[in-house]
C-alpha cells in the first residue's frame, strides 16, 4: 500500500515486535558497487532516504530490480468468460469486477506460495493452519500439483506443540523447522479438515493414513474442554483464533467447529477405509459425539425469536458463529440454516468479521445455503473494495469504514497481502465451474 511508504515507521508502539517492520539500514563504503538486500521483501512501493552521505558527491540508482519468488506454477486456470445473465442484481459490467478481483487473488496466494505455505511475505514468513486450510483451497481449483500442501501439513504432523501430541498453530520453517510458541485450539480441529481436503484433492490416501492418528489425537485433547452438557467451556486460557476481534464471543463458533471436525473425521476415516473414530477421552464414537454436540448446540444456542444462533452467557450474536454453526450441519433444516445466515445482517450490534478470515467462513456457509448470489455480491462489496483502496493483493485485515484497523496497534505492521485472503479464486471458480 501507498501508506508504506508515507507513514513513518518508527516510534514503533504496538505490542507485536517492531523487528517485523520492513525495514533495511544499508552503508555503502565504496562506489560504483552493486548493493543487494539480503532479506526477502513484500513490496510495491519502495522509500529510500539518504541517511548520511558525502558533501562532495552525489548518489543515483541503476538497473534496480526485485527478484519475485514463487513456488506456485505457471500455468494456471483463469477464469473463463463469465455468464452474469441468471442473477438479476448483477450486470455485465460486474464480470469485468469478478476479474479484476481475481487477478488480486491469484497474486495473493503467489506471494505466500514456497517451500510452505506461509502467512505472508511481508511480516512473519511462517505458516498458520488457519491460513492453510484457505490457501489449499484456492491452489486445487487453480492448478494441479500440491507438493506444497502435503509439506506444510507433514511439518505441522512432524512437530508437535508439547509431549501430549497437540499440533502447533504456527510454524517456522528456517533456519530449520521448528514449532511455534501458540497453540490454537480451533486451528488443531480445523488440520483434520485440511488433511481430509488434501486427501480428496489429490487422492494421496497413503499419506492421509500416516497422519490420521494425530489428527485422531487432536479430538482426544481438545474435548477436555466439553462438559457434561456436551457444550464447549471457554475459560479464557486457551487462544481460540476465529477472528481478530478480542470482543467476539467465541463459545459457539468453538462448539460448532469441533463438531464440523467430528463430520470430517469421520468422513475422513470412510475415505481411508478405517474403523469408525473413537474419542478416548469421551468414552464415546465420534457419530455420537457429534450428534450430542449438535443437540446441545440447538437447545442451548439457538434464539428462535431472532431466527439465529447466540453465543456464550450474554447471548452475543455474530456473524461467526453462524458460519461455523452451519458448516457443523447444526440448523434442523435448510430453512434454518438460511435464517440464520440471513437474519444475522439485521442485528443492532451483530459482531461482524474483522478479517477477510472470518469473511471466508460467512461467505462458505452462505455459498452451502445456496445463494450464489448473495456470495458474488459479497465478494463485490468486500473484496472488491480493498481493490478499490488500491490493493493490487488483498490484506489481512480490511474494516472499509475503519482502514486504520490494526491488530497489532499500528497500520506499520499490518500485512497487505496475506494468504486466508486469497479465496475469491476458489468463490468464483466454484460457482462459475
């Protein structure tokens, strides 16, 4: 974005470490000599001030140039012409938007495409589970080969968070691989959701099985925090991502993934040919755990005079918890499932996404209601306008009416092209197949 290069970094005052600020001090002793930048880079816009320099001489810059690093192919599956004609809000002129949102989102997931699957180039260069799932999806419908997919889910396998097994929700790759220092209780539910997407995708079943134990093992550990009413306790002590929104009621979306996760264990292990999962910690088959889950969920988190779900003893209501809710296959009916997708925009005060994250997920069970229209509307809205704040690729974190929103305490270290923004490609080119 423009503004990296007309807001001063520094005084650094947010609490993530103003060592992740995309900054290079440089003393040249000797000219003419070519000077290269060790450290790789997400730019568009560059800044070079000239610190000190001698009275005598003067400096000028030739044959600059960046070299841009990739691991994803060539070849890739654009978009077709696309037929507007069966939805009436849309015009022709909205094709040529699709498009233009697309060639964001290609480069999107380009950027965050080596040797694993990271975040973002700009900032932290390590990958997140959370991220993943999302650049995954996008990579299967826009070229064939994922060599890169099974590496950042073998890496997460291979480096458990603690002895008991627990997958870390972020991990570094260099100087050698290495678990991070969080564990994400949603992201640790939501690997077996990649794994079984991976599984499907690419038909690599060997693999699935050699890592279907520990995403067997990551139920076990996290329904010590289911009581007996089957209903997922948030104490506050654990880090359960779903959005960057530190107000988000976050016991309902918890509940819902965990049961989304069941279904696709299950599923996962039918695909592999193996026993019915069973959680060890619950004394209970996985069918049945989530069953009684999804009961518990409709008598203690369903309002029926707003038509939607509400979460924790407050009652919030948000837009998340009605995507997770949903993918769970928790509403009675596709009734139910509309009403609550739809009824939620309504709500003085709803808790809407922060990031494009969090957009995903509302957008996904949208798209699993059936309204194809309302998600290319969506995508407009929302994606399209981080195009029209000049984005050539799509940020972390985009509130139109609060640009300066920042997790970390400053725009300075917000990343603007990052990877779980990347999935207007996979939209499009589901509804659009």
């Amino acid at each position: 974005m423009l503004r990296d290069v007309c807001i001063d970094l520094y005084p650094w005052n947010g609490w993530l470490s103003g060592a992740f600020l995309p900054d290079e001090i440089i003393n040249v002793d000797w000219l003419p000599q070519e000077v290269v930048v060790p450290r790789r880079h997400a730019f568009r816009y560059v800044k070079i001030d000239m610190v000190f320099l001698s009275e005598r001489y003067g400096i000028k810059f030739e044959n600059m140039r960046a070299n841009a690093i990739t691991s994803m192919p060539q070849k890739i599956r654009q978009l077709e012409a696309l037929d507007l004609s069966r939805f009436s809000s849309l015009s022709a002129n909205d094709a040529e938007r699709f498009q233009a949102i697309d060639q964001a989102a290609i480069p999107t997931l380009r950027g965050c495409m080596q040797t694993v699957y990271e975040d973002g180039p700009r900032r932290d260069m390590r990958q997140w589970i959370g991220d993943l799932r999302l650049q995954a999806l996008s990579a299967y419908t826009l070229f064939d080969g994922h060599a890169v997919v099974k590496r950042s889910l073998a890496l997460f396998a291979g480096l458990p968070f603690d002895d008991e097994g627990r997958v870390p929700g972020t991990l570094y790759e260099k100087p050698a691989p290495l678990k991070g220092g969080s564990f994400t209780v949603d992201y640790s539910i939501i690997f077996t959701v990649v794994l079984y997407e991976y599984a499907i995708a690419t038909n690599d079943l060997e693999f699935a099985k050699q890592v279907y134990a520990i995403a067997l093992r990551q139920f076990e550990l996290v329904a010590r925090f289911i009581n007996d009413d089957f209903l997922f306790v948030d104490d506050g002590s654990r880090w359960i991502f779903i959005d960057w929104d530190d107000d988000l009621d976050r016991q309902a979306a918890m509940q819902a993934i965990y049961i989304w996760g069941l279904l696709t264990l299950i599923r996962l292990a039918e695909l592999l040919n193996m026993d019915e999962p069973y959680i060890q910690t619950r004394k209970s088959s996985a069918r049945d755990l989530s069953r009684q889950m999804q009961e518990a969920a409709r008598r203690s988190f369903w309002d029926e005079k707003l038509g939607l779900f509400t979460s924790g003893l407050q009652k919030q209501v948000s837009f998340s918890t009605q995507a997770f809710m949903i993918l769970a296959d928790v509403p009675e009916s596709a009734e139910q499932a509309k009403s609550a997708v739809d009824n939620v925009r309504d709500v003085p005060g709803a808790r809407k996404p922060v990031s494009p994250y969090a957009h995903h997920y509302y957008v996904e069970a949208m798209l699993k209601t059936g309204q194809e229209e309302r998600v290319l509307q969506y995508i407009l809205d929302y994606w399209g306008s981080m195009v029209d704040a000049g984005g050539s690729t799509f940020f972390e974190v985009w509130v139109p009416e609060d640009p300066d929103l920042s997790p970390y305490g400053g725009v300075q270290n917000n990343s603007y092209c990052h990877a779980w923004s990347c999935t207007p490609s996979w939209f499009l080119r589901k509804i659009f197949r």
